[in-house]
C-alpha cells in the first residue's frame, strides 16, 4: 500500500467509524424511552450493531496509523472538530418520527452502499461490510416498517413524520458527496463512489414515502460539512456526554 | 380428589403448576403480585444503568452495558407474558405500577451516580437477584420456572461482566479504585435488603413457602449471598463495608451487621432519591409514546378494512 492510500485508507475507516458511532449512540438515547418495551429492545438491538462496526473501523483505522492508538483513542479522544462524520447522524433524537425517518435514510443509504463496499480491494472494509450488509437488511426492514405506519396512521402520526421528512431532507445531499480522498480510493477500488448512488437512494426512498402517503420535499435547502468537520451544534453537546468519563481520568483502562 | 386436594398433591409431588389448571384464587393473586414485581423490577432497572450508556468510558463497555439493559427488557417481557398466563394484561400491570399499586425492587430508587456504580450493580444487585432466581427456578408455577431458568442465564453473565468491570476499577488508578470502593460502600447494604424483610416481618413468606412459589426463606437467600460476597471482596482487593462481619464456625456462615430496616422502609414508602423520578420517567416514555402506539392501530384498521374491500 502506497503512504497516500494508506492514509486516505486511514481517513476513509475513521469517517466511517464517525459515522457508526454517533448514529449508533444517538439511537442508543432511546433505550428505556421507547413507545413500549419491545421497542427499547429493537432500538438496543441498531445501536448496539452501529456501535460494532464503529469498533471494527476504528480498529482498523488504529491499525492504519500505527501509532499507539486504540479504538477509544479515536472514539474518546477527538473533539467535533476533529470527527468526519455526517451531520444526519448527529441530530439529536428528536421524537419517535424523526428518529424513524431518519434511520429510513440511514438504512437505505447502507442499503445502496454497502453491496458496493463489498467489493473493495481492501479485505478488511470488505469484510465489515459484509457483516454489515446483514444487520442493515433487518435495521431497514423495520425502519420502513415504521415510516409506512407512522405515515399512514392517525393524523398526529402522519404530520410528525411529515414535519420529520421536510427537517432532515437537507442533511441527506451530503451523503453522496465525494472529496479527493474518497475519489482516490473510488479510483483504487477501495472505496465506494457514493456520488453513483443518490438516484439509486431516492428511487428506494420515494417508494417508501409515497407507500407511506408522505409528500418527497423538494431540494430547496442543504447543510453540508461534516466530512471537513464543520458541524452543527449538536455534536458538541454529544461528544460532551459520551467522552466525560473517559476523558477524566486519562490513561486509564476500563 | 377435590380440585384443592389435586392441587396440593401436585405441589407436594413437585409437578408444576400450569396455566389451565386449577389453582386456589390467593395463589394466582400472590403469583402476579410476586411476577408483574419482578418484570416491572426489571423495567425500571434498565433507568439506572440506561443513564450511563450514552456515557460509558469505552466503546466495549457500552455495547457491553447496552446488550444488558436490551437483556433487561425482555426480562421484563418473558416476566410480563408469564403473568398474563394467570389473567392479567400486561397494560393492567403498567398501570398499577404507574398508579404505585404494584412495586418494583427498591434498589432501584438509589441512584447510580458513577461509573462504578454500573459495575457495583451488575456485580452485586444482579448477583443478589441469581441468588434468588437460581431458587425460583423450582418455583411451583410451570411458567414463571421456565422463564426463571432462562432469566439466570443471562443474569449470570451480567454478574461476570459487572465483577469485571470492578475489578478494572480496583486494579486502576487511585481514582478509579476510590469509586470502586465509594460504589461497594453505597450499594453492599441495599443489596442485602434486596431479599426483603426477616422471615419473621415478611407479609407474603408463609403461604408462598407453603405453595411452593418461593423455596427458600429471605434470611437463608440473603446469607448466601453474605457468604459468596465475601472472597469476591478479598480479590478485589477493596474493603469490606461490614465492620462487624465475622466467621461463624459453628454455622459454617458470617456473621453480620444488623440492616439499616428503618432506612429500607423510608426508602420504599417514598423517601429514595430517585422514586418519584424513576415513575415519572416511565410514565412520560408511555405517554410519550401513545401516539405511536396510536398510529400502528390506525394503520392496521386501515388495512383490515382495505382487505376486507378487496375481498367483496
């Protein structure tokens, strides 16, 4: 591997990583305020494979960098400037709607990508994809599930989800932008050209709003950034809670 | 054989009772206070440590803690539908527990203020519960057994990894075994209430002895959990909370501090840091959530009713 793909390899893991892991402890902030118990369970069961496969790219990443860090060093020791994720994933939880709708986007968005990170040249992405394929195939099953009678139940359930598709709509662009680092390992082979994806998303996506009696918004606003790290306000207020103990007592082990 | 009499002989022959067989109306009234307690215990327990998942010092150790509280909940499923069993819903249950009719094990009205806390809880409130649920496995209603042996296993494994996550503590830095030692101290003590009052001062203990629906006594529980406290103690390296504990050679157990039983009842009627929270909170999440709940009965009308067009 030549130093440029190994660090943009390096890059690639760890937005992936920051993805996984705010998505996975935002959804992980419902568990016990679900709408009944089965549902806390469901929403352990998503959170709780988001929060693996942040622990096998930041493994990996650690790997890449070989410079004495583990997975919590990425995960613990970084502040919202430094994380890559996208800025969907950070939004606070908002009600039941909104976390539904926005799992929708996130499922759908793995659903489409994933298959194609299967086939990367890079043996490790690959196999976390792999796993990762399974999990998402059930995590959507079910967000979709939700959004259809979220979107075709009472009156209350569908304004909520209505209100919840037109407040997320424009941190969705930003999914499938590229930069020169992802271009790089798309050119490679390592990594997924997401720009190739959003039709493929939106035709998935318009299916299940319009199945759900919701209106598809349109493209009239996008907020982008999270691949530079510049964030929404949120995420500070999240890495805040989640690294508090970590980061109070440095060194330590767990 | 009256049905009394075959009831009482298969209580003294050891064979299950099951759903559709006759039972003595203050059984089937003592099973469901005994099992929606136990599954609402296991409900509001998943407060205390779902506090701590969104601040868990390592990625490990929340999805460690995450899968345990997800375990938690369906506790409380397979103990709400072993209590539908006897006739009763499970809304009928969330309701008195909400109305305070029911209750719920009152360890959980402490409150977990620090990471050690979730290990001291996995070790010692989790530990304290197999002990009792390893005797209710034998449990005389057919239902409540089966679930009560499927329940340990997975608690035991919450034991292991909460006497793991201690012991880290105890053999980190000063700080971390200060809060280790800071969390036994709090929690060894209502731990040890967690088996419910002396025989002699325990309301439901006579009868529940006799049906077979508890096996062994609150004192004798509470002892063997004393017991194996012990030497987990010692290899933590931390201090025992109990002055006055002392080996009994004569009867091959410790013995120990009288409870604090003023400071168990305060807490149950009312006077814990966390009871009013605990309820509040699980009623806001349930009226929160109504209409979700709502909507999937919405949806599932307007499909019936779709299916029902086609089909004329």
């Amino acid at each position: 591997m030549s130093d440029a793909i190994k660090a943009a390899t390096l890059e690639y893991a760890t937005r992936l990583g920051d993805d996984s892991v705010v998505l996975g402890h935002r959804i992980s902030e419902w568990i016990s305020f679900g709408p009944f118990l089965e549902e806390d369970i469901a929403y352990g069961n998503v959170s709780l494979d988001y929060i693996g496969r942040a622990r096998m790219f930041y493994t990996y990443a650690a790997e890449l960098a070989s410079d004495g860090r583990d997975e919590d060093d990425f995960a613990y020791m970084r502040n919202d400037r430094e994380y890559r994720n996208l800025l969907l994933f950070e939004m606070p939880k908002g009600d039941f709607a909104y976390s539904q709708v926005r799992q929708l986007f996130a499922d759908v968005y793995y659903t489409v990508l994933l298959p194609e990170l299967v086939q990367s040249k890079d043996e490790t992405l690959a196999a976390i994809a792999s796993k990762a394929i399974k999990e998402t195939k059930y995590h959507l099953r079910r967000s979709r599930d939700w959004v259809l009678r979220l979107g075709d139940g009472t009156e209350e359930s569908h304004k909520r989800t209505q209100k919840a598709v037109d407040a997320l709509w424009g941190y969705t662009h930003e999914l499938f932008d590229m930069d020169e680092t992802e271009q790089l390992l798309a050119d490679e082979g390592i990594g997924v050209d997401v720009s190739q994806l959003r039709d493929a998303w939106l035709k998935r996506v318009t299916d299940i709003l319009t199945e759900a009696t919701l209106t598809v918004p349109e493209d009239s606003w996008e907020v982008k950034g999270g691949r530079i790290g510049y964030h929404t306000e949120n995420l500070g207020h999240m890495l805040t809670e989640m690294q508090i103990v970590h980061r109070s007592h440095p060194g330590c082990k767990w | 054989m009256t049905p009394e009499e075959n009831f009482m002989r298969k209580i003294e022959a050891e064979e299950k009772i099951e759903p559709k067989d006759w039972m003595p109306d203050t059984y089937r009234k003592n099973l469901i206070r005994q099992i929606s307690q136990h599954a609402h215990s296991e409900v509001i327990g998943m407060q205390p440590e779902g506090n701590y998942i969104t601040r868990a010092p390592s990625l490990r150790r929340k999805a460690v803690l995450i899968s345990k509280v997800q375990d938690e909940a369906g506790h409380g499923l397979y103990l709400y539908s072993a209590a539908e069993t006897l006739g009763i819903s499970r809304s009928e249950m969330i309701e008195a527990l909400q109305t305070g009719k029911a209750k719920y094990s009152s360890i959980f009205n402490y409150p977990v203020l620090t990471w050690a806390d979730i290990a001291a809880i996995g070790w010692l409130v989790d530990g304290a519960a197999i002990v009792n649920q390893v005797s209710l496995q034998r449990t005389s209603y057919g239902p409540y057994s089966r679930g009560m042996i499927r329940i340990c296993k997975e608690e035991s494994f919450h034991q292991r990894q909460g006497y793991e996550a201690m012991l880290a503590l105890a053999k980190g830095s000063p700080e971390q075994k200060a809060m280790a030692q800071d969390a036994l101290n709090r929690f060894y003590w209502p731990a040890l209430m967690m088996f419910g009052p002396h025989d002699s001062e325990s309301a439901h203990s006579q009868k529940s002895m006799e049906w077979k629906i508890k096996r062994e006594t609150n004192d004798d529980l509470r002892q063997k959990f004393i017991d194996q406290t012990v030497p987990q103690i010692e290899v933590l390296g931390l201090e025992h909370p109990d002055k006055a504990l002392k080996w009994n050679e004569e009867r091959g157990h410790y013995d120990s501090s009288d409870l604090n039983w003023d400071e168990f009842w305060s807490v149950i009627n009312g006077n814990g840091h966390c009871n009013r929270q605990r309820l509040e909170h699980h009623i806001a999440a349930h009226d929160e959530g109504e209409w979700v709940r709502d909507a999937i009965t919405a949806y599932n009308e307007k499909k019936r009713a779709k299916k029902a067009q086609n089909a004329a």
